[in-house]
C-alpha cells in the first residue's frame, strides 16, 4: 500500500554540509602536542637570549640606568658592551682607548677577580693593572643566571608541564607544547572531545578565528607560496599562544630582576635560537611554519649551530657557498656523495629547518674548572701552590651551589693540567667519597697532582695552570647519621622512667628481675627506626588505644611490637582456654597469636643482656625463649617431634622419615 504523502527525510541535510572545513592536522597530531612530542607539527619552542648579559649584570648590580653606555673590561680588553653603547658604534673587540674616544661617557667596569692570597673573589678597581696576580671570576654572572632560570620557573607551570633547558649562562631553552596544549583546550572547547568515530587520524575542524593580534611581535615573512590573506590553522594558534607565554615570562623577569632579552618562538629549538638574534634587544620574534623557508634562506649556513668551524669550511670548500639559499638547490644524492651518507643527510634536513632535538629539562653541571694563563710565568712550587688554593676556593665556592655540603651531588674526580712551554701535562686523582667534602681536602689533592707533575720532569716555567672536578653524582637521599639513632635529652629521661616502669611491672625490684640495661643500645636502635626527630623536643601523639604509656608517645606502632614487650589491654580477647599461652618466663597469660612475638621479644632481651657485658654462650630454647641446657633442649626438641609430628597421618604414596 503506497502513501499519497511525499518523503520528507526527518534530519534535512545542511546545504554547507559537505563543505565543513577542516585543518590539516588532526587529533593525533593534537595528543601529541600534550605529550610534547618531538615528531608534532604543533611544536612550540621558545629560546630566551638575555641580552649583552654581563653588561646587563654590572648594570643591575651598579643600579645605573638602562640607557647608561656601559663596558665590561678584562685586564686591557672589552668583552661585553652594552646595547646604549653600541649606538655610539663600540663592538666587542674595540681597544679601551677607543671605546672612551667615541663615547666619552662610558662606564668600564672591569669583572670580579680572585686576588692570590684571598679566600673570596671582588671587586677590585685596580685589577686591570694586575694581571700576575688575580684571576678573573664570573660567579657574579653565574648567580644572577640562577636567579633568572628560578624566575622563569617559578613564572611557568610546575613539571612535567613545565620543560626548561639551561643552554648556557645567557640563555634558555622553553618546550611550551604541553602548556599550550592546555589552553587550547580551554580556549576552544571543540577540540577538547573525542575524536569522530574515536579515530584519531581524523582532522581538526579549523580554528574559529580568522586574524590573529600578534601584539608588537617581529613576524618573519611567510614563504613565497603563502599570503597573509590565508586563513590561520591550528600551528599558528599554537605559535600566538606560545608567544603570549614568553612575553609575560620575559615582563616578569624585568620587573622582578631588571634584566631585558630577547626571545625566538618557533617549531624546534634550532630556528628559535636563531630567531632570538633576529630582533634585539628586548624584542620576540616568531617564526611561522609557513615562513621558515623564508627565514632560514636569509642565513649563512655556517651560522648555524653546528655548521661552523671544520664542518661549515668542508661544505664551503665543496659546494662554493655558504649561503642556505644557495645549499639548498643541492640534492640529497649529491649532499650524501661529497658529505657521507650520514652527515649529508643531517646537513639536508637541518638547512630546511628539520629539528628533532628535545628540550632536556636537566641542567646539572657536569664539571668545573678554574684557570689562569701566567703572563709572566711563574717559576716555583711555591707560586702554583698559591694558584691552586684560588681554584680550589673558586670551585668550592660553585659545588657549595650545587649541594655539595647538603650531600645532594658530588664529584668524583679531581684534574691537574699543567703547560710549560709547549707541552701540557695532565695527572687525575678520584676524590674520597667518604666523610664530608671541603676545601682542604681538594687542596691537599690538588698539591698532590702538583707534586707528580714536578717528580715527572721539568715543570719551569710554567704558562698555565687549570684544576677541575668532574664525574658529578648524586647523594643518598634519607640516610641518617649515628647521631640520628642515640637518645638524649627529655626523651632519655622517658625511656629511663619507663624502664623502671616496666621493672614494677613484673614484679620486684628492677635489680632484681630485670638487668640494668633493659632499654640497652638495640632496643634504643629499634625504638628510632620509626622515627625522623633526631635531637627534637616535640612530642608525638601516641597511636596505642586507651594506653598511657610513654613508650606510645616515643615509638610507632609498627616498629614497637619487635622493640618493646607488647602491652595488652581489656578491650584485646583473652580467652582461657587452647586460644591462651603462659610464659614461663615471666608468667603472662597471653593469647596464642601473640607467642612468637613475645618470644622475639625475649629474645632481644637476651641479646640486650649480652651487650652489656653478659657474654656467655647460651642454648635458646626456641619453644619457651629461656636458656637451656644442652642435654634438656634436645631432648625438649625430640619430644616436640614425638609429639607434634608423631601423631600425624602419612599422606599416600609418602613414607615416613626415621629419626635418630
């Protein structure tokens, strides 16, 4: 039978239904920028560069202000200007006459130096006229690079969020994928659900926004084949929200410690870096992916990290360029051939902008060195050994930084390298892992290697001399020294109180039934296994139910049942009967479950009587926990096997053991 009525479908299709627009990346690629995934086209990396940094520190430090030309002067030499005096066209190896000549105005300070025969380095206004004698030391700009690395943590959210790397002194690596991945999901709720038919290879749908405000960010130039008339996909949301985050960490640093740098947003940490150097001082910049073609086309290859020194001079050398721009007509088949298989293939991808590198959020130091180049030489033990004891002072004074006297890390090594004339000679010692660490014992070391060095052959004059450390490793967490197990104080009073308690307890006088070390040096160990007050006054609640004892307020619970007698009170069961157990020893009623551990527990009584002085070899009779006689406890024994064992079934297909 038909129906006269035409078919209406009961959900009418959209006329823009089939035309849903959609990113280019999917929600794959959307889990994987939470995961701060290597391999994610979502990737942010943000570089942070701070800028002409020890001109900067001794700006800060002298509280001068920030349009003030300053210089940074080692002995007759420049080596940080700051960007005020750059304007009056100072670079960075320009004489000091000059520098005064063409700014007239400017500020030379000269760096921190540890003077022979001083146990801390200084500020010296003279220093520059005595080379011979102090030796330059940077811990000043060491400290403040701390106090900005802990600024930038503490601005960004905590691990495993939070992916910082420590670069050098002056810069930071930020992977701020997982961050942003977070606030993509808030910003843009239609993205936070699962993906369609829980396929994750199915793609976004493109962002809702159609022009992004990029603040007063340096924007690199997209590619030739892209137009800022295209509307933007999830990796430019990614990058606007990334620099979002660098701008209020970098707002933070200035307002918080004064310091301005500049800042590289990109997809890995290879262009970020460059990025950073691209507008400075005290600007961002951003590097699009569709504008990364462009950028790094704009660059000498040997300018790229790792792409300078043999290498950069090998490609220069064979390719008749080192223009990127120019590398890049070059194939991978021809790359490989002149290059090898391997590095042609690195070269290929890294001047395309390929990066995988991760962001390794450890920043541990792996070694330190102290170092002074003798113009004049020196020419006696007598004058190394004042060198050696400023290195030696100058790296304690950076592992004392790093937790040494805390016991969190260590070096293991020790290293001496000694130049006269044209030969270097090194000699190595491992330092005692033992004890404590402190300057004396690094010093006698140091000596030591001295001493082989000058035993091995000639050692005058010599034109250089460098100490180190090295093979850092961790401490042991939790350890407790003995102090940690002996008791003092108020506490020791207690447990005096609780002894003779514990006497009365029995019956008679305590010289009587209990020997006078009854809470002796095992008990007294026990009893601090439990707990983490070492020398502390506080007092703890106790965990026993309707007890009074003080023994409750001293010892945990767990640890109490091995190390003192176990108190029983009337809310425990205490049948008479086959569920019951008397001790011979000291005649208590106690139930059966709690036979051996009283046993135990007379157990270390007997070895706490021995401690004291009571050193006599004693047969235990395991049943009832008193000694025995040889003769009685086997027989004891054989009775126990007659009788507990006797009376037993054989299994079938066993047969029964004969015993002597």
């Amino acid at each position: 039978m038909s129906s006269s009525q035409p078919f209406v479908p009961s959900s009418p299709i959209s006329p823009s239904a089939g035309h849903l627009r959609k990113s280019r990346f999917t929600f794959k690629n959307l889990a994987q920028l939470a995961l701060s995934s290597t391999a994610c086209p979502l990737r942010v990396i943000a570089h942070i560069d701070l800028d002409a940094f020890y001109a900067q520190c001794e700006g800060v430090r002298l509280g001068i202000a920030e349009d003030q030309p300053l210089a940074v002067q080692q002995w007759q030499g420049l080596i940080a200007i700051n960007y005020p005096a750059r304007k009056f066209g100072l670079g960075r190896f320009i004489t000091i006459t000059e520098a005064k000549k063409l700014c007239p105005d400017i500020i030379l300070q000269h760096v921190a130096t540890w003077r022979e025969g001083d146990a801390k380095w200084a500020y010296h206004e003279d220093a520059f006229a005595h080379i011979a004698t102090h030796k330059v030391s940077l811990d000043p700009y060491r400290l403040e690079s701390r106090r900005i690395l802990s600024t930038i943590k503490d601005v960004l959210p905590a691990p495993p969020i939070q992916r910082v790397e420590k670069a050098s002194v002056d810069e930071v690596f930020l992977d701020l994928s997982a961050q942003i991945h977070s606030i993509l999901l808030q910003r843009y709720p239609e993205i936070s659900g699962p993906a369609p038919y829980d396929d994750p290879t199915e793609c976004l749908p493109r962002p809702p926004t159609t022009a992004l405000d990029w603040n007063t960010d340096a924007l690199v130039d997209l590619d030739n084949d892209e137009t800022e008339d295209d509307d933007p996909d999830w990796d430019d949301i990614a990058m606007l929200v990334g620099s979002e985050i660098v701008r209020s960490v970098r707002a933070v640093i200035h307002e918080r410690l004064k310091y301005t740098c500049s800042a590289g947003i990109a997809r890995n940490k290879m262009i970020a870096k460059l990025g950073s150097a691209h507008k400075k001082p005290n600007q961002q910049t951003i590097v699009r992916n569709r504008a990364v073609q462009q950028f790094m086309g704009s660059f000498k290859f040997t300018k790229i990290r790792n792409l300078g020194g043999k290498l950069g001079e090998d490609i220069v050398a064979k390719f008749g360029t080192e223009e990127v721009k120019e590398l890049l007509d070059v194939s991978l088949p021809q790359l490989k051939s002149k290059l090898g298989e391997d590095t042609g293939s690195w070269v290929y991808e890294i001047i395309r902008g390929e990066d995988s590198s991760e962001v390794n959020s450890r920043t541990q130091i792996k070694s330190m060195l102290s170092a002074k180049s003798f113009r004049p030489t020196i020419n006696s033990f007598d004058q190394a050994v004042k060198w050696l004891r400023i290195f030696v002072a100058d790296i304690f004074s950076r592992l004392v930084e790093e937790g040494v006297l805390a016991n969190k890390r260590r070096p293991k090594t020790i290293n001496l390298h000694h130049r006269q004339g044209g030969q270097m000679r090194s000699r190595q010692a491992p330092i005692p892992s033992g004890g404590s660490l402190d300057e004396n014992i690094l010093f006698e070391i140091a000596k030591n290697l001295l001493g082989q060095v000058i035993v091995d052959g000639r050692a005058w004059p010599c034109s250089n001399l460098q100490l180190s450390v090295g093979g850092f490793e961790e401490g042991p967490t939790g350890n407790r020294g003995i102090g940690g197990f002996l008791v003092r104080g108020d506490e020791a009073k207690a447990l005096k109180r609780d002894s003779e308690d514990h006497a009365s307890d029995h019956g008679g006088s305590r010289a009587e039934k209990r020997p006078k070390n009854e809470h002796g040096a095992i008990q007294r160990f026990l009893s601090r296994q439990g707990t983490s007050h070492g020398d502390s006054d506080e007092d703890t609640t106790s965990t026993y139910p309707n007890s009074d004892d003080v023994r409750g307020s001293l010892i945990p619970p767990e640890v109490s049942r091995d190390a003192q007698q176990p108190e029983y009170h009337d809310d425990q069961a205490q049948s008479t009967g086959s569920d019951t157990y008397t001790c011979i020893d000291c005649q208590k009623v106690l139930p059966a479950i709690r036979r051996e551990e009283h046993q135990d527990w007379h157990f270390a009584k007997s070895v706490a009587a021995a401690d004291k002085g009571d050193r006599s070899h004693q047969a235990w009779s395991a049943s009832e926990g008193r000694p025995k006689d040889p003769a009685a406890t086997k027989g004891m024994e054989a009775s126990k096997i007659s009788a507990g064992h006797g009376s037993r079934k054989v299994a079938k297909g066993q047969s029964r053991l004969a015993f002597g």
